[in-house]
C-alpha cells in the first residue's frame, strides 16, 4: 500500500508540473485565437458601418431638404407655374412640423403630397 500512495504521489506531482508548464502556452494558444476572431469582426463591423455611412451620405446628397422644396414651390406659384407634386423624403415626413408644413402647401397648391421612400 505503501507504494501505492507513493505513486499516487508522484503521478499528482508530475500532473501537477504539467499543468503549470502548459497552462501558459495554452492560454497564450487562446488569447490569439481570441484576438483573430476580435479582429475579423471588427473589420467586418468597420466594413458594415464604411457602407452605411456611405448610403447615407447619398441619401442626404440626393434628398432636397424641405425648406429648399417650400423656396422652389414659392418660386414656382409666384411665377405662375404650378408645381405637379410635392415631395417630401422619407425623414422629413416622419418630423410632424414638417409634414403638416408640407401637407399645408400642396393642399394650398392643389397638388398630391408625396413621400419619397426610396434610398
């Protein structure tokens, strides 16, 4: 019996020095592992938010701002020319001030009132 606690001993000894030499290089093996993963999502967040904010940027390029649409509408009824419609882009007609300003003018106008939803 002796002996068998003697080896019990010396096996918990010996594991005991193989998990403190390899607990190192395996948590060095993970926090890499961790690291490449962390990397590749940021990039692909970043690359996400390059697009959007590049969408965006086109969108608010091309969508004429409401008090630019009520200058052209003032030119158009003042110079006698009727305007078809007025547009309204998606943003502005979720503003309530904006959108009773614009329902406002194309009913004065007697023209439709039209959201623009696309992009």
């Amino acid at each position: 019996m002796a002996d068998d606690n003697h080896t019990d001993d010396k096996q918990a000894e010996m594991m005991t020095a193989f998990v403190e030499k390899m607990t190192p290089k395996l948590a060095e093996t993970v926090l890499e592992q961790i690291g490449a993963k962390v990397e590749e999502r940021l990039a692909g967040i970043a690359k996400k938010n390059d697009e959007l904010l590049g969408k965006l940027h086109k969108s608010k390029e091309s969508n004429t701002s409401l008090e630019e649409q009520m200058a052209n509408l003032s030119k158009q009824i003042s110079g006698g020319a009727k305007p078809t419609e007025i547009v309204l882009s998606k943003d502005d007609a979720r503003d309530v001030r904006k959108y009773r300003a614009a329902r406002a003018q194309a009913d004065e106008a007697g023209v439709p009132l039209r959201v623009n939803r696309g992009a």
